[in-house]
C-alpha cells in the first residue's frame, strides 16, 4: 500500500512542479464550454500577445463581412514596420496580402502584421481597440480591457485565463477557418524564413494552435488548443516563471484532460491534486 502510494506521488510530480511554474491556467472543452480544470482563472494578468487572438477575431469578422478580403495587399505604413517588438520583418511601402499578415501575426506573434491590418480595419488605432473592448463586453470577458492591438506593454491592459479560453472558443467558433494561421509551423516573408512561437505544435500530439505571449509584467503566456478523435480542448496557462515552465504546464494540461475523458475530478488527480 505505501509503494503504492508512493508512486501515485511520483507520477503527480512533475503536474505539480509545472503548476507551481505558474500564476494561473484553465481548461475547458472546446466544444461544451466546461470547465474541466482551473487554477487562479480570474486572476488578472497582462495578456501580452495573447492580446492578437482579439485583434485577429475582428479582422476576419471584416472578412466575413466583406470589408476586406484574405487576398487583398494593404500598404505598410512607417506606423507598422517601426512598431517594435516581435516581427515578421515588413518593410515600409511594401504591400502584403492580408492572409499573409494573418500568418506573420500568429505564427511570428508580429507586431508589424497586426498593427497593419488594425490599421485598415480600424481607420486608425483608437478606433480600432475601442472595436475590441466592445467585442469584449459583447463577449461577456468582464476582467478583460486592451490598450492597444499588439499586446505590448500599457497601463491597465488586463485579462484571465478563463477570459481567454472563452475568447477563443468564441473565436474559433465563429472563423473555424482561422486555425490554419495558428498551426502553421513555418512560413516565410520575402525568403525569411519564420518558426511558430509555439513549440508544443508538432511535440504534442494534436496539438494545433493557438497563440504564445510574452512581457515581464505578464511573464510567459499560453493558449493552447489539441484535437484528438472527437475531443476539443482549450487550454490557457499564464504567468509562467519561465517558457518550459509555461509550456511544461500546458502540456500536462493537454495530456490529462485527454486522459481524464471529460471528469475534473479524474484530470485534477493527474494534475497531482489530491481532491
């Protein structure tokens, strides 16, 4: 009985080693919306890049609503090629398709890309992040405000993990199409080539999606979506100390809420939970 126990200990281990690596996570089923695990899922947390799933929810809604087109090139401004932070390389003046601009801010979490296409979808910046705080609301995300598209550092700038997982559920839901520029591995801008941020596509099977972030007030931020059979999971983990420690986490998440077959009870003991 005490080896036994033992080893239950060992095999919860390294879920807890992971979840102590981070501030808060949750997972849900995509599909249903339960909640099939969750730790600090209101604890407000900066999104950093999380921030581009809101951004480019409102760029296919244009799509879908015929104000712009995957194929159509917008000019790029000195406001998006001189943006900072992370990048898909524009170059000013140069003029990229918007399906390509989609691919650079999912897979190289590219400031210049989103920055581009708020600015088309928008008008200009303030409109277009006053547009996402009113998806927000509509959306029901009560802790969640964005100061600007990108996810770069600003006062005030908030949102959870539960927030996040029902952003993208919601997202997902409404552009199903949209997860081909999440799992994208790698794809290249005038001969650059460019690696997706996350590393759990293609480590972790069924794994297909979804959106890396990164600042020191937030520390290391997640979501990740997997698929397999007929089982939809989201997971968010935020505040990671560390990318492993963020990445460690999520793929417990995954694993264990595939495992668990739908009970919490039975995904929370994987986690290394006792009750």
């Amino acid at each position: 009985m005490i080896c036994a126990i033992c080893i239950t200990l060992l095999a919860g281990a390294p879920a807890v080693q992971a979840a102590r690596g981070t501030r808060a996570a949750i997972l849900i089923n995509m599909d249903t919306g339960k909640v099939l695990f969750e730790k600090n899922a209101d604890m407000s947390i900066p999104p950093a890049s999380l921030t581009k799933v809101m951004s480019m929810f409102l760029v296919m809604d244009a799509v879908s609503a015929k104000r712009l087109t995957l194929d159509e090139k917008i000019r790029i401004t000195p406001a998006a090629s001189k943006v900072g932070g992370s990048s898909m390389h524009l170059r000013n003046g140069e003029r990229v398709a918007v399906r390509q601009l989609l691919t650079g801010a999912a897979v190289a979490s590219g400031n210049d890309a989103i920055t581009a296409l708020a600015l088309r979808v928008g008008g200009n910046e303030r409109q277009f992040v006053r547009a996402m705080n009113q998806k927000a609301n509509s959306l029901g995300l009560k802790r969640t405000e964005f100061k600007n598209p990108t996810g770069l550092p600003a006062a005030g700038q908030r949102t959870t993990p539960r927030d996040m997982a029902t952003l993208t559920r919601t997202y997902l839901r409404s552009h199903p199409g949209a997860q081909t520029f999440h799992s994208t591995r790698v794809f290249t801008h005038r001969t650059r080539q460019m690696s997706n941020t996350n590393s759990l596509l293609g480590s972790v099977r069924g794994v297909n999606g979804l959106k890396t972030g990164w600042t020191v007030a937030s520390g290391y931020n997640l979501i990740v979506t997997a698929q397999r059979g007929g089982t939809r999971l989201i997971a968010v983990v935020m505040g990671g100390t560390s990318r492993n420690a963020r990445d460690a986490m999520a793929e417990r998440l995954i694993e264990a809420g595939f495992d668990g077959g739908g009970d919490p009870k039975k995904i929370r003991r994987s986690m290394g939970y006792r009750r």
